[in-house]
C-alpha cells in the first residue's frame, strides 16, 4: 500500500458503512435500500481503484475492473430510481424501467474487450483504458445524472416543508458531487495521466454524514454512530497494527517476521477491545454535545415547573429557558381551542402564517385546562430541528400540560379555600344574628305572655261597662271599639305564644287554616304597608291534621314571608289555596307572582345555608327548616318558578289521624 491508496480507501471504507446503515434501515423504507445499494456499488469501485493502486499484474487488473463494471452499470436505473422515491415523483418510473433493462444489457457488453481494453500504468498505479462500447454506459449514466438533478431542482422549487428542502440540497450536493468527480475518471480511461478525482469521492459522502447527524435527514443519527466509531477504530487499528509491526521488526530483528505479525495483531486487537467503549463515548460526546447540554437542561426544566404554581410564570420560565437554550429567535405559547387542537407536532410550513411570524415548530401541549401550541422560531445556528430534539421538546411540552393542570387545580382549592373561609365567616355572622333574634323571640314570648293578664282584666272591665251602660250613645261606640282592638291585642299575643313554643313536640288535632290566619297576623305589619293583597282560597273540606301547632306555624311564616321579600315593593298577590285531594290527604299551595328563580336552583333551595339573597338578608335557614318540619310530619313539598313569573310552593300532610 501506498499514499495514493489512501483516498479510494477511505472513500470504500465510509460508502461500506453508508451502504451498512441503508441495509439495516432498508426494512422500513424502499429510499434506505436504494441509498444502501448505490453506496455499495460505489464502495465496490474504490476497492477496485485501491487494488490498482498496489496490484502489478495488468492481466488481474483488468480482470477486477471488468467485475467491477459489471455492477458499475446498475448505477444507471438506481440513481433515477432514488430519485423518484425522494421526490415522489412515480410517473418517471417507466423510465427508471427502462434504465433497469438497459443496464441489465450492459452487463454482458462490460466485459466484452471493446468495453475495456486494456490497463495502463501511471505513477498512481494501474486504471482501466476504456473502448468505445463504454461511451454507451457513458451516455446513459449522465442521462440518469441529469434527470435525477433536473427532478431534484423542481422538487426543491416547489417543495414548502424546511425538512423536506434540507434533505433535497444534502443530497444535491453530497450525490451530485460524487457523481460530478466521479465523470473525471472518464479523462484517465481515454489515457491522460492526471490523478482521479473520482478517488476523493468520501469529501461529499462525509458532507452526507454530517447531514445526517446534524440534522437527521435519513433518521440514521444511532447508525452514524456506530459507523464513525467503527471507521475510527478501524484507522486506530491499522495506525497501530503498523506502527507495532514496524517497531518490532527493528527492535527484534532476531524474530521470526510471521510470529511479530501475531503479537501485532494480538496487540491491535486488545487495543480496540479496551478502547472501543471510550471512543463510541468520546464520539458521541463530540457529535452530540449541545444535545446533550439540551438534555439536560430540559429534564432540570421539567422539574423545575412542576413546582410553580401560576401558570404566567410557568409560560415565562419556558420560554425564556428554551430562548436561551436554542438561541430562538422567537418563542411563544399560544392558547387554543379543542377544536383548532392538533395532536402532533409539525414542521411549519412556509405557507403558514405562522411563518410569516417567524415560527418554525409547533409542539402540542395536552392541558385539559390551558390546551396550547408551543411555537418556536429559527436556532441561532440557522439549522432544523433534529428528530431527537423534537423528541424531548415534545417530553417538555408534557410536562408543562401536567404543570399547567397542576397549576390550575391548585388555583381552584385556593379560590374554594379563599371562598370556603368567607362563607364561614358570614355564615358565623348569620348564626349570630340567628341567635340573637331567637333571643328577641323568646323575650317577646314572654312578654306576650306577661300581657296576657292586663289584657285580660281590661276586656273583663269594659264587657262589664257595655253590659251595664243603659243608653248606647258615643260612650258606649268607644268602648266596643276598645274592645275589638283588645280582642285583636289577644290574638296576636296567642299567635306569638303559639309559634314560640318550641319545646313542646306533641303532635295534636290542628286546623290549618287557623295556622294560616295566625302565621298572617304575625306577618301582618311587613305587608300592611306594601301593595301586596292576599287571596285565600280555603276549599279543603277536611282542614284538620295531627301536627305541632309552633312547628306548621313556623312553615307558614317563612314560606309566606319569602313570598312577601320576593314581590317587594312594586306590589303583587299572594294566594294561598287548600284542597283535598283523592285520597284524603290535605294539598296547601302557597303562590306569589314575585321574581322567581332558576330552574337549576331548585335542587339547592331546601339545603342548609343555600340563599339567593343579598348578603345580610338571609342565611339560608328558612326553607331547609321548612323541608325538615314538612318531612317530620309525613309530608312532602314541591316547587315550581319561573324568573319573573313567580314561585309556587305546594305540600302534602296527612288528615285526620298521626302519620
């Protein structure tokens, strides 16, 4: 071996590897086993130009250059036919048909002596004289050249997709590269003595290379790995195996030279087995190392706001963390609707309005709260968005979805804790009230019952005044009127006694229509000064129930007084209407045409502390302290309201004898 068989070495050993990784990829994608195939042929012509390099016998060089050609002719139909697969373009596979047949022509005419004729010598080494029936692999070959840049450049043109147009100029410039240095070697076959260009043809596979592991064009990046450690412990290994051998041939020159090539090689291959997990490391690290940086950031990122709980500042941690992370030009979170939602992440096209805005990426982030687009524009290194860096932005954007719901659940038991504590404090205010009117209650009992007496003795004294007063004249109407005005003193006083005695929970034989009269004549003064009128249907020829006179009074006053609160001061009508129904129970519905409600409160009215009134006019006692005597007493009570058409409160009691 000698220097100038480095190159087409060098060009075999990286298109073998090429051609490795399209074979282990060649299962998911008819491109993979198309690119493998090419890279092979162009792996079977290096070797060839490398064994010229060293072989003497011209005989056996023509011998390899004509097993060569015999693949060599494929690259006719296969350049065409990749080309097509890239670009989509299948009308042209009838072409590509016919280049397969031609090819398959050519074959046999490859090693006819018109086609090489003879090796020629030059300082480089041996190379191939081409004939005249090698111009028609000539002509075609550059056809296929041709067609697959032509196709390539109106793809290129009319493609929108910033991944799509990257892997096209990649494999413009690493494909039409090869193929332009590679038609240099024609001037050697038509006998100049200059060295192949086509040699060098590893500079534009190696600008493949870096295509793939930059920007991951062919989604090879794990494979490419591989293959440069492979490559580089390779070239590690016969630097070694040479310099060992070269070194012990002058040290032990008393050794025979066949056992210094063993221990050389034992050497080598102990070398490659310590070293070859330290490389890979090594490699990787200097490929991928702000990829690796990234990483890690992501998943410090990603922790990081799990902990925060307002969901503006997770927004401006992430987008200033990847800022810094990529050099973004822009970045942005956008919120949207479900119905806009898309559950993949894309590469935006330069159509979109988006593009317009300078966004390049849009990753999803499934929030069931807060569902967005994370949107981010150009790197600073002006490069796409690699499959793995897509990969763990789209891991971040998951873990912004669960920190924004994290975040959002955290506000709601904060605003129900904040709201819970202000329920508390005004239902403690209420209960206070409650109690203290309670306490005005029983006081005005006793009162009333105090006045009980007085009352009393006055009407005695008065009936014994009219019964003995011998001529009826003004004296006589006064007193009468003092009378009735006493007897309605007393009545009220009774009410008041009646509806107070909470303490006495016997059922007895009550009418209630008494009940209705003495819960009126409570409410009396809150409606005598209001436009209000009372109408009082009492049809109920069966009016008598068992039940506790304080407790069904209390009914009475607060459904009645809800009614009286509900039409207010612009006046309306209150009936109150009972009747019997079919099997003897006692139905008493109690009307107004004030405000109404909502059909949706009706489920919460008869809950304890549920009001619709302002705050300060109500605790939301009055109509669960109604449920629970109706229920008490074998009862059942229903509602019917329309917002501004009023309420209807009907219940159902048992007649005549103990429920």
């Amino acid at each position: 071996m000698n220097i100038y068989s480095i190159p087409p070495l060098l060009s075999a050993i990286i298109l073998f590897i090429l051609s490795l990784m399209g074979i282990l990829k060649a299962k998911r994608s008819s491109v993979n086993l198309l690119f493998s195939l090419i890279c092979l042929i162009g792996c079977f012509l290096n070797t060839d130009k490398t064994i010229l390099t060293i072989v003497q016998n011209q005989s056996t060089a023509l011998k390899i250059s004509r097993i060569d050609h015999m693949f060599l002719v494929f690259i006719i139909p296969l350049y065409l036919h990749f080309t097509v697969l890239v670009t989509g373009y299948k009308k042209w596979m009838s072409i590509v048909k016919i280049f397969y047949v031609v090819s398959f022509l050519l074959v046999p005419l490859a090693q006819h002596p018109l086609y090489l004729k003879q090796i020629r010598n030059y300082y480089f080494g041996c190379f191939a004289i081409s004939g005249p029936l090698f111009y028609i692999f000539g002509v075609f070959s550059t056809t296929s050249l041709f067609m697959s840049l032509y196709l390539l450049f109106k793809k290129l043109k009319e493609s929108k997709i910033s991944v799509h147009r990257t892997r096209i100029k990649y494999i413009l410039l690493s494909f039409g590269l090869a193929a332009f240095v590679n038609h240099f070697d024609v001037i050697i076959m038509s006998g100049h003595e200059i060295y192949p260009m086509g040699n060098f043809v590893f500079v534009p596979m190696c600008i493949l290379g870096y295509a793939i592991s930059k920007h991951d064009i062919m989604e090879w990046k794990i494979f490419l790995n591989k293959g440069l450690t492979f490559v580089t412990l390779l070239l590690i290994s016969i630097g070694f195996f040479i310099g060992i051998e070269v070194l012990f041939k002058n040290i032990l020159q008393f050794i025979n030279i066949g056992i210094i090539d063993i221990i050389s090689m034992v050497l080598t291959f102990i070398l490659v087995y310590i070293s070859k997990d330290k490389i890979q490391e090594i490699l990787v690290h200097f490929l991928q190392q702000k990829f690796i940086q990234n990483r890690k950031a992501v998943k410090d990122l990603s922790l990081e706001i799990l902990t925060i709980h307002d969901i503006e500042y997770i927004k401006e941690t992430i987008l200033k963390s990847l800022t810094n992370m990529f050099g973004l030009e822009r970045c942005s979170i956008q919120a949207i609707t479900k119905s806009d939602f898309s559950e993949t992440s894309f590469l935006i096209r330069e159509s979109d309005h988006l593009w317009k805005l300078g966004f390049r990426l849009s990753i999803p982030i499934f929030s069931k709260s807060h569902p967005s687009h994370l949107l981010l524009g150009e790197k600073d290194e002006m490069s796409l968005y690699t499959t793995e860096e897509i990969e763990i932005i789209s891991i971040l954007a998951n873990h912004v979805a669960l920190a924004f719901d994290n975040a959002e659940a955290y506000k709601k038991i904060r605003d129900f804790s904040e709201s819970l504590e202000k329920i508390v404090e005004e239902r403690t205010k209420a209960l206070i009230q409650s109690e203290s009117l309670a306490a005005v209650g029983r006081l005005a009992a006793g009162v009333a019952h105090e006045l009980n007496n007085p009352i009393a003795s006055v009407m005695s004294t008065i009936e014994f005044h009219i019964d003995h007063i011998e001529q009826k004249g003004e004296l006589y109407e006064d007193l009468e009127f003092s009378l009735k005005e006493l007897k309605r003193a007393r009545d009220i006083v009774k009410s008041l006694l009646d509806s107070s005695r909470q303490k006495d929970e016997v059922k007895d034989a009550i009418d209630i229509h008494s009940t209705i009269e003495d819960s009126l004549r409570i409410l009396y003064p809150q409606y005598k000064t209001k436009k209000i009128r009372i109408n009082k249907d009492y049809g109920a020829k069966n009016s008598i129930i068992m039940g506790n006179l304080s407790r069904l009074c209390q009914v009475f006053i607060n459904i009645i007084k809800n009614a009286i609160d509900a039409i207010g001061e612009k006046g309306g009508t209150i009936t109150i209407k009972t009747f019997n129904s079919e099997n003897n129970k006692l139905i008493c519905s109690i009307v107004d045409n004030g405000d109404g409600m909502d059909e949706h409160l009706f489920k919460d009215i008869f809950k304890p502390f549920f009001t619709t009134k302002q705050t300060g006019k109500g605790i939301g006692l009055g109509l669960y302290i109604v449920y629970e005597i109706i229920r008490d007493h074998g009862g059942n009570i229903e509602v019917k309201s329309k917002k501004g058409e009023g309420t209807d409160f009907s219940f159902t009691l048992q007649t005549g004898s103990m429920p």
